[in-house]
C-alpha cells in the first residue's frame, strides 16, 4: 500500500514537470526573428536616392537651340572676289586675288586708260578679274575669285555693288575699276586690269608668266611698285 502511494506520487511530480517544461518552450514565431516561420516585412521599400521623372531636365524642341533660315549666314561673294592680295614668289612679291590665284598685266592695255583691250576669245583664256567674282558659267561663286583649284575659264559677270579691296603689301590708292562689254567691273592696279591665265589652275601657278598671245606679252604685277615683272 505504501509502495502504491509513493508511486503514485513520483507520477504525479512527472506529470507536473512535464507541463510546466512545455509552457517554458518559445516557439519561432514568439522570438520574432527569421527562420522558416518568420513574415515578410510590411516596411516600404526605401525610395532611391535621385530626381523623379517629373523633376528630371528635359528639352522640349521649342526650347532646343536651333538656328532658322532667316538667321543663319546668307551667302556672300566669293573668297577672291575683288579681293587683291601681295604674294611672295620666285619673281618677287605679286598681286593674286583672295584665294592665292596669280594675276597678269596685258601689254596692249598700256595707254588705254585703264580699259581692257582683251575681249571675245581673249577674255575666255585670259579671263578677266572682276569685282564681284564669276564661274565658268558666268554665275558668282566660282572661279576666278572663288574656291581654288577651278577652271577661271568663261566670260566674267560680276556681282554688282561689289567693289576691289586691298589685302596686306597692296595700295589701296591703286585699285580701282573700269566697266567691261559686259557690264561687270573689272579690276585695275596701278592702271592695268587684271586677269588670270586660264592654264593656271591652282593658287601658286604662274604659268602665264611672259607668254605671248593676242598680240603682246603677259606678266605678273608687282604689289609694291604696280609695274609688270618682265623676268621669267
């Protein structure tokens, strides 16, 4: 009988460690931490750092710098329009035109007032320097007086209102001009109008230099003096 009670009573202490151990145990989700029971974060994402697309820099086309028709640089007359400049040679130092394209003397034209005696198939090998510059067609823009390295070849028509200009190591008391058939203004240095030699045909050639043709010799203009050079 007593065995029974002690027994009985050994159970029952058992019984109440067993209870108390198991009210003791946490479980993962009153620890609150990761694990495989733990919730996922209600917390918002962290907005990145930087402009929203609202506030972002934006160009639209009407602010876009942009140059229109009417103020973007109107043409104007050829580089070697009526432009004389002094160049230093082999010969000395001569006149040439804006780009760097030689300039003859006619010897018929002396005692002719400044007028060109060169006309008809003349003017086409010798094409005469005008003012306002021409192409082989006769238009401006061209050459003689325009970009180098074209034929100066055809009949000259210049571009009105436009008058010779003297470039450093030229006197600007020698330029003036006298009206060809045409009507365009020829240039004139020191009382000879100028011309360009159709063979020539990039900045630096001189191939004109002392050739004879049309009946009287052809030379290059010295800058200083305005007197032909007659050496070869």
């Amino acid at each position: 009988m007593r065995n029974g009670v002690i027994a009985a009573g050994v159970l029952a202490l058992g019984l109440l460690g067993s209870a108390c151990g198991e009210g003791s145990k946490t479980t993962p989700e009153s620890q609150g931490g990761g694990g495989p029971y733990a919730q996922p974060s209600s917390a918002p994402p962290a907005s990145s750092p930087g402009v929203s697309p609202s506030e972002s820099a934006s160009v639209s086309p009407s602010e876009s710098a942009s140059v229109s028709p009417s103020e973007s640089a109107m043409p104007s007359a050829p580089a070697g329009a009526g432009v004389v400049n002094a160049k230093k040679t082999r010969l000395g130092t001569i006149l040439v035109d804006g780009t760097g394209r030689t300039l003859y003397m006619f010897e018929k034209d002396k005692g002719q007032g400044g007028k060109s005696t060169c006309t008809g198939a003349c003017a086409k090998e010798w094409p005469p320097f005008v003012a306002g510059g021409t192409s082989a067609s006769g238009s401006p823009g061209g050459s003689p007086g325009g970009s180098p390295g074209g034929s100066p070849s055809g009949s000259a028509s210049g571009m009105p209102g436009v008058s010779p200009s003297a470039g450093p190591g030229v006197t600007a008391s020698k330029l003036s001009t006298t009206t060809r058939p045409d009507g365009s203004k020829q240039v004139v240095y020191n009382g000879w109008p100028l011309y360009y030699f159709e063979e020539d045909k990039a900045p630096g050639d001189m191939k004109g230099q002392g050739v004879t043709s049309f009946g009287g010799p052809w030379y290059v203009i010295g800058a200083d003096t305005g007197d032909p050079i007659t050496k070869k």
